[in-house]
C-alpha cells in the first residue's frame, strides 16, 4: 500500500506530540507583579528630576535636579566612568554588564533590551544572566529595540518584576515608551517613572509634537492616573509624597 498524505513511509511510529506550555493570562501576571511590588517597594510611583551628563560634557536637565545620570554608550566620548563622575554624575543607566560591573561607586540601572517576536524564555533567560551577572542594581529600564507594542511591552514589565529581585526598581522610560504606554506599565509592576522633568513646557505642537518632557503636575497626573500614590524622589532617595491637588 502506498504511504498516503501525512504518513511515514518508513513506518516508524510516530513521536507523541508535545504540549506547548501554557502562557500565562496577561492580567493574571499583571495581578501578580503588582501585588509583588506593593509588598516590596509599595504602593507608589515615583519620580525624580533628573539631569544626564551629554557626549558633549554639557548637562541637560534643571541645576537643581536630585538625580544626575550618563547613559553608557556616551562614556567612551567623556573619558570613561571616572571621568563622568568627576563631572558629577553619580547613577549610570546602560546595558552592557561588564560596563555597569566595572563603574565603581554608581549607582547602576540597566536597560534590558526587548523586540517584538521574541519568546518569553528568551526573555526570562535574559533576566535571569542578569540577576546572575552579580550587580546591585538600583532598577532596571525594559527597553524596546524598535517601536514598542502597548501589550508586549507591558508583559514584559510583569515579567521583569517576577524575575528580578524584589527591591530592584521596574522603570517606565517616558522617551521610549511615550507618556500613554508608560502610564500602562505601572499596572503591570513598574515603579518609578524615569523623564526629563521640568517645571514648564512648551506645547506639544508641530514639530513638538512627541516632546517627551513632562512638567511635575504631569508625572504626578500620570501616575496618580495608574491608581498609586505618587511621590517624589529628592536627594539621597527620601521619598515625598506630591499632596498637593491636580486637576
């Protein structure tokens, strides 16, 4: 008899299929990271006013600023870590873990890359050589490679929350995410909104349009909108809570 569609001619007994494994339900993990983040860091979202050390050696960003910050692919431009905090940065943001390793005396937030059609084990595995690469990490910044997708972005906050240890910092980066998805990603573990924050703007007109600044009374409308509480973070990491009314 001749093999018919979809059978083996050899008449090897075929491989018992293998169940996919089941992806979690979107809320639930969104349920289970936010209820990991109140237990560790509570129920709050913060922001800070914070100013970045350029390529250039100048500063952007208000004088006053309680954050001072480089990103790492400008270091090679500034002479190199050392030569950064000299200059009075004192948090550097990156994701290269030999980088962020060898920054003595910086407070470390890394950027863990994400695009869309990964796996979420891939994702997990990069999580996981992170915790194992051994760093205290202040928090972390999920950041997208290419236009970030409202859901798969905010799964990927969740599993970040999950995977890290519970004190590290889920951050919601205004720049990359925009203010809406941003906004999103405190519903699913983020807690700490990271913007250029100022006390005006100009209007988000014309070529303005995807200003990412915010001004104070905006991040705090923001996260306040996420259902927390939002505070401010000041020097030395003291928390206030922002009491005064928004409309």
């Amino acid at each position: 008899m001749s093999a018919g569609a979809g059978l083996d001619p050899t008449g090897a007994t075929p491989a018992p299929a293998t169940a996919a494994t089941p992806v979690e339900d979107l809320f639930s993990l969104g349920r289970r990271a936010n209820a990991l983040r109140d237990a560790a860091l509570g129920r709050r979202g913060t922001f800070a006013r914070a100013r970045r050390l350029l390529a250039t050696s100048a500063w952007r960003g208000p004088r006053d600023a309680s954050v001072s910050y480089v990103e790492a692919a400008d270091l090679a431009a500034l002479g190199g870590w050392a030569a950064a905090r000299d200059a009075g940065a004192t948090t550097l943001v990156g994701a290269d873990l030999a980088t962020l390793k060898h920054a003595a005396g910086a407070r470390l937030v890394a950027r863990v890359p994400f695009r869309g059609g990964e796996s979420e084990q891939t994702r997990v595995a990069r999580l996981r050589a992170l915790v194992g690469a051994d760093l205290s990490l202040w928090g972390v910044i999920p950041t997208p490679e290419g236009e970030p997708y409202g859901l798969d972005t905010v799964r990927f906050t969740a599993v970040c929350r999950l995977e890290l240890p519970a004190a590290t910092h889920v951050v919601a980066e205004v720049e990359t995410l925009g203010p809406r998805l941003a906004q999103m990603c405190f519903g699913f573990g983020a807690d700490d909104l990271f913007a250029q924050i100022m006390s005006e703007r100009a209007l988000r007109l014309g070529d303005n349009a995807n200003n990412p600044v915010l001004t104070r009374k905006e991040a705090v409308t923001l996260i306040r909108g996420a259902g927390l509480v939002a505070a401010e973070r000041l020097v030395n990491d003291v928390l206030e809570d922002a009491l005064e009314e928004v409309t």
